[in-house]
C-alpha cells in the first residue's frame, strides 16, 4: 500500500464517521464541531487530489466561515447552547490539541521551501484563467449570485416584518 | 493525475451522499438539515475534484473551477438557509421544521 492510499482511506474513514457522528449526536454544538472535522477531512482529500486552491477554499469557506455561521446560527436561536450543564474551563485534551497544532504549522513554515519553478509554470494558473479569463465569467456570476442572496437574506431578517 | 483507484473514490462520494440524504430525510432541526445538505454538496464538489484528477488539461482545470463556483453558491445557501432560521425563530419561536407548516394547503 502506498503512502497515498494510506492517506486517502484515512481521510475517507474519517470523512465518513464525522459525517455519521454530526447526524447522530444529540448536542447540535457537538454536531457543528464534528462538521467541522469533517470539512477538514475533505480539504485533506482535495490536496490529495491535485486541488490544493480547492483544499485551501474549501478550509477557508467550510471549516472557517461556514462552521462560524452555523455556530452564531445555535447561539442566537438557543436560550442555552448546551441542553445540560456542561463542564467549563479547558480540558488536557483540547489545550494538548492547540498545542500540537501550533508545533506542526510552526515546524511545516519553517521548513517549506520557496517556489524554486517560475509562476507560470504552476498549475493554479491554468485554473485563475478559467476563472478570470476572458472566456471564464464564472466567478461574475458566482459575485451576481451572492448579491442576490444578500439581498434576499437582508429581507428575510429585517425588524417589523410580519 | 492520480493513482488512486476511480471505484474507491466515487464510493466515498456516494457514501457521503447517502449519509447527507439520510439527514435529509430524518432530521427535524432546521440546523441539522442544513448540516445534512451541505454534506450532500460536498459530495457533489468531491465528485467534481476527482474527474477533475483523472482528466488531463483544459478538461481537469474546468472541472476545478466548476467546484469552485459550487463552493461559492454552498456557502450563500448557508447564508439565506440560517437568514430563514432567523425569521422561523423570530415568528414561531422554535426551528423544528415540522411546525413550520404555515404555507400547507
């Protein structure tokens, strides 16, 4: 088994069970972070997958703004976030993980090489020109479209709407 | 170009699909179902990925950039779906869905 099959059925088991876990746990805070999770698993798949403007999209929009958004979603429709008393203070095992966490990335920055190939070599320049091109337009449509959705959700939340 | 075999990867897709329709089905949070749809279009995005993997050239950056759009209109529905939350909340004060049933024949 090569290392990348290794990569992909752990990534793809993880992918799954969180995917279960959100739908089945009963606390929807739980549900989000495990949500979570598994929008990481997928951005992992992405690089895995020869994407990585995908991967990193996909960490930036998913595992940042949408979990944020479904967060503040619980919070404002929620008397209590936890529908029991749950423990307060931080844990061994979360402060351990944010710990790890900063090692890697700070071991992973220091150790990166800088681009030693010419930027037009590279293939996310393929993929900016479909996007930006001149025979793209995608990501016009893609802006038009939210501007639509802004307005609709402004309508939908404003005061004294009955 | 990946080596990975194709059947593994779509049977993930699918997994993950089948788990996203059965939130789908199932739930009865507002929150949830959102959580389960957007499962069910990551599924989708993943299958754009990895035909994109598979093809070489113009075919494979088309497929990137299709998911990359998908991504884009996944995070607004997200947006306008917790926006009708808001309102649910606001005029019935609860998100079960099953309640919301103002607009039945």
């Amino acid at each position: 088994m090569s290392p990348e099959d290794l990569a992909f059925f752990g990534l793809a088991g993880v992918a799954v069970v969180t995917a279960l876990l959100a739908l089945l746990v009963r606390e929807l805070v739980h549900t989000i972070l495990w949500v979570s999770v598994f929008f990481v698993a997928l951005a992992g798949l992405y690089f895995l997958l020869a994407a990585p403007f995908l991967g990193v999209l996909q960490l930036g929009v998913y595992a940042g703004a949408v979990t944020i958004l479904l967060l503040f979603g619980v919070m404002v429709t929620r008397k209590r976030i936890f529908s029991r008393e749950a423990a307060t203070g931080i844990g061994p095992a979360p402060l351990g993980l944010a710990l790890l966490t900063i090692v890697l990335l700070a071991t992973g920055a220091a150790t990166a090489s800088t681009a030693d190939r010419p930027l037009a070599m590279h293939p996310v320049v393929a993929l900016a020109n479909t996007l930006f091109g001149i025979d793209g337009g995608w990501l016009l449509l893609l802006g038009l479209t939210m501007l639509g959705a802004l307005a609709g959700a402004i309508y939908l939340v404003r005061e004294g709407r009955e | 170009m990946t080596s990975l075999p194709l059947a593994d990867l779509l049977g993930l897709s699918a997994a993950l699909l089948g788990i996203g329709l059965f939130g789908i089905l199932t739930r009865r949070n507002f929150i949830l179902l959102l959580i389960a749809v957007e499962i069910s279009m990551n599924a989708a995005i993943l299958n754009f990925v990895i035909f994109s993997a598979f093809l070489s050239g113009d075919a494979g950056v088309n497929g990137q950039a299709a998911a990359v759009v998908l991504v884009g209109l996944a995070a607004t529905e997200v947006a306008v779906g917790l926006a009708i939350v808001l309102a649910l909340n606001r005029q019935r004060g609860s998100i079960n869905v099953a309640e919301a049933s103002s607009l039945k024949l």
